[in-house]
C-alpha cells in the first residue's frame, strides 16, 4: 500500500503527534542514516529527510530528538519520548515498536588488524575471539543471537567501535561497513574482513500503542518513499555510498 497522496486521518495524525509535534528519534551514531552538518552543526540525513517529509505529510511540525546511540534511540520510541525513529529491524525491539518494511539495506561488516589470522567472517565465531560492537545496535541484538564461541565486548556507541577494539586490544570491531571503512583510513594497520556477516535492514517505526492504523500508514508512507526515488535521491544527495534502496513491498 502506498499512500498516493491521500490526506491522513484526523485520528491518525494524533496518534503520531499527541503533543502537537511529530517527535523523530534520530541516532547519530549510524553514518549512513544521520551526521551533523559540518556548515551548521544541525543534524543531517537521510533519517532526518524522511522525519521531515513524514510530518509535512501529517501537516504537523518536526520536533528531532537526537542520540548518539541506536539503543538510546530504541528506548526513546519504545518509551514514547519520540513517536518515530529509524531502525534496524530485530526481534527484539519489535516487542515494543511496529516496524515497517525497510527503506534501505546496509552491510555489516568485520574489522581486523592486519596482522589477524582471521581471514573470512565464518573465522570470527570461535574460542578466545573478543568483538566489539556498539551497545544496544543492530550488530550487537544479532550477535548476540549468533555467536555461540567468541564474547562480546560492548563500546558505548557504535562510532566508539574501533577506539574501543585498539585501546583495549580485542580481536575483531563489528558494525557499519563504511564507518570501519573511513576509520581504517585514520588508523594505520587495519583491514576489513571480505564480504559483509550481515545485512542491515533499515526501517521506521512507532510504538506499538500508538495502534494499527497508524503502523499501516507509515507502511505506506515508506513505500511511497521508495517508490517515488526519494529514498535513492536522499542518498544520492548525502553522498552515502554502500547502502541500497530496499525493493518494494506490499
């Protein structure tokens, strides 16, 4: 379903804006989604062009609440501090938040040092291997589910990821594949490990109370978003490289 223009329904629209404002959740901590504008210093992004193409489309204003951490993210939506936010789809946060499909795909990927005898991702997953990831991220809900050998060492935040691995010394950093990318280029001696352990599905969501038309409309309203080249123009626009528009669905 995608919204062809229709205007929102008066009930719908307070569920999303119970407070006058479409609050959007926005983590700062995924590079794909949102940075600061370096002319400004105000957020930027694809996240933060859909928050604002959504609350256009609702008639309301945009009111961003900003993180530095997926996990803080999830907790301001699923605690309904912010009525909207943008996310990896998982299990586990979707006992609280209603997904929607996902607008865009992202790889994740390991980090190691040069001198590492890891040499594929299905090397990682073994005795005495430690992985850093960011604290309550994608990667971090995932691996925990799937690695059975290696231990998990939590950074606070996923750009924290790789000062974490080298001043701890750990053995492999997990997370965005163009943030361990652009921190490979800073920190000599690096490399990333060929191929991604995952693909990130990245949606938008609102808390489960807020019912289900509302969970429906914002199906449509990213279908609508996918549809009509906004999502591949926002990510031309920021210059993201590595990340894809996801296809359609129904």
């Amino acid at each position: 379903m995608t919204l062809n223009r229709i205007s929102p329904d008066a009930d719908v629209v307070r569920a999303f804006a119970p407070t006058g404002a479409l609050r959007a959740s926005i983590n700062l901590g995924n590079p794909i989604l949102a940075g600061k504008d370096p002319a400004t210093g105000e957020p930027s992004g694809v996240s933060i062009d859909l928050a604002r193409a959504f609350a256009e489309y609702l008639g309301v204003q945009l009111e961003l609440v900003v993180f530095d951490a997926a996990g803080k993210s999830v907790e301001a939506v699923a605690g309904e501090q912010a009525d909207i936010g943008f996310f990896a789809i998982d299990p586990v946060r979707g006992a609280d938040i209603a997904f929607t499909a996902p607008y865009v795909l992202i790889e994740g990927s390991y980090l190691v040092r040069d001198d590492s005898p890891l040499r594929s991702n299905e090397e990682v997953d073994r005795d005495g291997t430690r992985v850093t990831v960011g604290k309550g991220s994608a990667y971090d809900l995932f691996l925990t589910r799937e690695l059975k050998r290696a231990s998990i060492v939590r950074a606070p935040t996923s750009p924290a990821v790789v000062q974490t691995f080298i001043a701890q010394g750990l053995d492999v950093a997990a997370g965005v594949k163009q943030q361990l990318e652009a921190d490979a280029r800073v920190h000599a001696g690096l490399r990333l490990l060929p191929g991604h352990f995952m693909v990130i599905r990245q949606a938008m969501g609102t808390p489960k109370s807020r019912g289900e038309a509302a969970a429906k409309l914002l199906h449509g309203f990213v279908e609508d978003m996918k549809a009509t080249g906004f999502v591949a123009d926002a990510l031309a626009r920021h210059r993201i490289e590595g990340a894809s528009v996801a296809p359609a669905e129904a």
